[in-house]
C-alpha cells in the first residue's frame, strides 16, 4: 500500500479490503499454497515467491495483480521484490528468486523531504524537462513542489535560505517586467527584470541565449518565510512581462519573451537542527510525522485489535499508502502485532494504536507492555471527551457512553511512557463503521485541517480538537538555546540566570585576577 500511495504521490490512493470475496474492479489478491479464495481454488501451488497478473475469473475486463508465496514469509518477500524490483519485470508472471539485503534508511532521508546535510539546486526538486522556464507574455508561473522536515528548528531565524538565480530576454523599452516570488499563493518578494538592450546583437539563437551565462541573468539571496513544514509547500516564480503603452498606435512586441529559474538556484535547510513540540495532530495528518522520520518506517510499530475487521484493516492500509505518498519510498519494514502479543521492547519504536473502543484492558495481562499503552490510550480519550478536565479520581467512567454512543472516532497522540523520545498515536473507533470517518478525515480538507492538538473527536458532523495531554519535546538543539528558548516566555527566569551566570563569570574572574596577583606578590618577594 506505501509503495502503490508513493506512486499515486498526490493522487491520492483508497485501499478497501475484501476477504474471501471476489472483487468486481481492479484489485491485488493475496494467496498462500494453504490459503486460497474461493474463486481461486484453482490455482496452482507455487514453491517461490511469485507475482502475476491476470484477468479477473468473475469479471473478465477487470484485472488483478496476484501476490503468491509458500507461506506469509514468501508473501512478504514476494512484496518487497515488486516494490524495488518492478522496473525489471516483464511479460505476465515474475519469480523472485532473491533479495538482497536492503540498508535501512536514515533519518529524514525520504526522497520527497528536502535533503538536510547539503543545499538542494532546483534541478533536484523538478518533475518534467522545461518546468522552470516561463514563455510570452501570458506565461503561466513556474512551479516547485517542496517538502521539509517537519521538525525544523526555526526559531529565531529569518527564514529558510534561498539563493535564487534567473534569466530573462533582454527587454525593449515597450516592457516593463519583474519576476515575483509566491509560497502556497502568498506574496514573498519581487524583483525587477534588468534591461540591457545590448545582449539583443550578441544573442543569435534561443540556444545560446537560455545556456549563454553573460545573458541577462540574476542572482538573489532571501529567507523564505511564511512556509508550513508539515504540508508539501509549492513555489511560484512568476515571470511578469508587462507592456508600456506609448501613444495610441502602440502594440504588443511580436513575442519571444523567456524567463528562466537558474536549475542552480538552491533551497539550504543544513544548517537547522530538529526539535519540535508534542503531541501536534496536524503535524501528524500532513506528514506522518514522527513515523515518517524513517521513510521505510523500521522504526514503526502498529498494533491492531487481536481479530480486525476489514475496515480496521483497510485504515492502516490507507494510512501506510498516505506515508508513502509522503516519503516517495515504501514502508517496507513497518512492524505489526496484536494487543495481545507480549512485546517488551517499546523503547526504540515509535508506536500506532488502531483499535476498537471497546477493546478491554482486563482482558490483557496487568504486567504486559501493552497493558500500559492502552491504558494511557484510554486516559487520553477520556480526557478528549471532558475537553483536558478529567481526573481519574473523580470523574466518573465514560466508557459505556463511548461504546454507545454510534458512530464516533478519536485520534489522539500521546508521549509514550517507555521512552520520553518517543511518541504514540492512537486511532480509536467506538463501531466498525466508525473507522470510515477516520479514513474521511485524512481524506477531506476541510476536516485534515481541523486536526490538531493532542486529540481530535470525529463524528459525522465534522472534527473536533482538544489539548488533552500535556506537551514534550523531542529532537535536539545545543544547550544554550534550548536553555534560551525554554525560557523565552518567562522574562523574570531569562533575567535572573542571566544576573546569575554573569555573577558567575565575574567571580571566576575575579578568582583568577587573585590568584595572579598573589603569584606576582610572591615573585616579588624572592
């Protein structure tokens, strides 16, 4: 599902989940030599991981794509070879025969995510030959489809970094032309297209002119502001080539006009740390974050109900796809246990609840992991519910209300109580029918943006969002300013640790000019 969401990118990708039935539309079934579907009783064992595609048996016009193995290992390794292996396949039917090992990726690596460790030139980001040039006077602007890190540290900076260069014809004195710049439809800056008539008699081709450095070309360095780091940004160069009407016999130059972003123009995030504030549901339903730090996801667990309808089933497919739109990159080493399972390690491993509401706690083992996280998981919905104002003590239980109330759904996150660096956040459904209003909220905008805050109740009216937990931070920034952005907003601390370090350092001064002046005394005195 990430692998097919990576190539639907912002198309968008629905994965509905039927069990033993037949599909009536284009489909991928999933077969095991012992586990097969009725209207595939047929078909052959296989004694190696095999893709196939074929015409539906019910359907004859309809497609599916069959993923076989042995067993669910061969599933899994069948799997993998067509998400990194596609590009080879050919004819109706391939056999893996061997994978081999895949390195796990680094944090924020994501083929989608602007690179950290350098500055990325325009020519990196662009989807299509000729995407950064603009031509007449009509031109359309050219587009930058950008997506960061959601956990930038930028406070206290100006902005993201942008060195931008372009070209542009020579102009005539008929024109009047500038280029704008614009982030996701909002105005950031301009600049006046320079004219140098003299180009024109230098300048034989259109060749030459678009890769002759000597053009009329410029460079600008800005700080981009105004970007949202949880959504994908796009940029807007608007080449602008306006006409100066000189008399009333005045008419439109014959054509010709370009202008050019420079594929060296570059975007230079490297110099910025990653820390940010949580639980942020938006960060979450925009990007993924925190489980898209790693785009192959090996540092994701899901943990489902111990028997999970289809529809709980297809939310996690939906959400995995969502994760690989984001990335550009399968999540093929995400981890998947039931409530039931006995995991005990949870400290390195950022964690997805999807779940039922009336999931019981008792029925789990007091002393097990899982015990632990449904526990805060149903701390948190209650708190949603009592809009932060519960207290466990004398509040009365609104469990039953929960599971009865029709259809209803929270999304809630949380800091996990195995380690402060790691985050969980729970999808809860009060009906099976209640996992589809998770699956709209992703889907609709006007929901997606309601998101936010540490939990958010669904119901079929729209979203609402509370802050139910407290906040942590993760990532890292050097000690001085996370001291100083700690205390930012309380001016008395900030004023009384700076009288104190600067009391500090007079005193080591102050200590040290004695201790030279007594070694000087004692000089003297030899």
């Amino acid at each position: 599902s990430s692998w097919f969401g990576a190539q639907a990118d912002w198309r968008g990708a629905q994965f509905p989940l039927l069990k033993n039935k037949a599909p009536n539309e284009h489909s991928v079934v999933f077969i095991t030599n012992d586990s097969k579907p009725d209207f595939l009783r047929d078909y052959p064992d296989v004694d190696k991981p095999t893709i196939e595609i074929i015409s539906n048996p019910l359907h004859r016009y309809k497609k599916m794509l069959l993923i076989v193995g042995k067993d669910t290992a061969d599933l899994k390794t069948a799997v993998t070879g067509l998400a990194f292996g596609h590009k080879l396949m050919t004819g109706r039917t391939a056999s893996i025969e061997a994978i081999n090992q895949l390195p796990l990726r680094e944090a924020y690596d994501a083929p989608r995510w602007l690179r950290g460790d350098r500055p990325v030139h325009f020519d990196e980001l662009i989807d299509y030959p000729k995407q950064l040039q603009a031509q007449g006077l009509n031109n359309g602007p050219v587009k930058l489809n950008v997506r960061l890190a959601p956990d930038l540290f930028t406070w206290r900076e100006k902005g993201i970094p942008i060195t931008l260069q372009y070209r542009n014809t020579p102009e005539s004195s008929m024109l009047d032309s500038r280029l704008n710049m614009l982030i996701n439809q909002e105005f950031i800056s301009g600049f006046l297209l320079s004219k140098n008539d003299s180009l024109l008699s230098k300048t034989k081709t259109i060749m030459p002119l678009i890769g002759n450095t000597d053009t009329t070309k410029n460079a600008e360095d800005f700080s981009l502001n105004g970007i949202n780091l949880a959504i994908r940004n796009e940029l807007n160069f608007d080449f602008r080539f306006g006409v100066l009407k000189k008399g009333e016999c005045s008419v439109v130059p014959a054509g010709g006009e370009y202008g050019v972003i420079d594929g060296n123009s570059n975007i230079d995030v490297s110099g910025f740390h990653h820390y940010i504030a949580l639980p942020d549901l938006n960060v979450f339903a925009n990007s993924g974050f925190p489980f898209t730090k790693y785009a192959d996801l090996h540092q994701t667990l899901v943990i489902l109900d111990d028997n999970p309808t289809p529809k709980a089933i297809t939310l996690l497919l939906n959400l995995t796809g969502r994760f690989g739109a984001i990335t550009g990159y399968p999540g093929h080493r995400l981890e998947i246990q039931s409530v039931s399972d006995d995991n005990s390690n949870y400290d390195d491993k950022d964690i997805m609840i999807i779940t039922a509401a009336n999931t019981a706690v008792s029925d789990i083992d007091e002393n097990a992991p899982t015990s632990k996280l449904l526990k805060n998981n149903h701390r948190i919905i209650k708190q949603a519910f009592y809009n932060g104002a519960y207290d466990a003590d004398t509040t009365e239980d609104v469990q039953v209300s929960l599971v009865s109330s029709g259809d209803l759904a929270v999304i809630a996150g949380f800091q996990s109580p195995f380690d402060s660096e790691r985050s969980i956040v729970s999808l809860t459904a009060s009906t099976n029918k209640a996992y589809t209003l998770l699956d709209t909220a992703f889907n609709e905008s006007q929901w997606l943006s309601q998101i936010k805050g540490s939990a958010a109740v669904i119901t079929s009216q729209g979203v609402s969002s509370v802050k139910a937990d407290d906040t942590y931070f993760v990532g890292y920034v050097p000690v001085y300013t996370l001291i100083w952005f700690h205390l930012s907003d309380h001016p008395f601390w900030l004023a009384f640790l700076s009288i104190l370090t600067l009391l500090l350092i007079s005193f080591i001064i102050w200590r040290l000019l004695q201790a030279l002046t007594y070694k000087r005394l004692a000089e003297g005195d030899k």
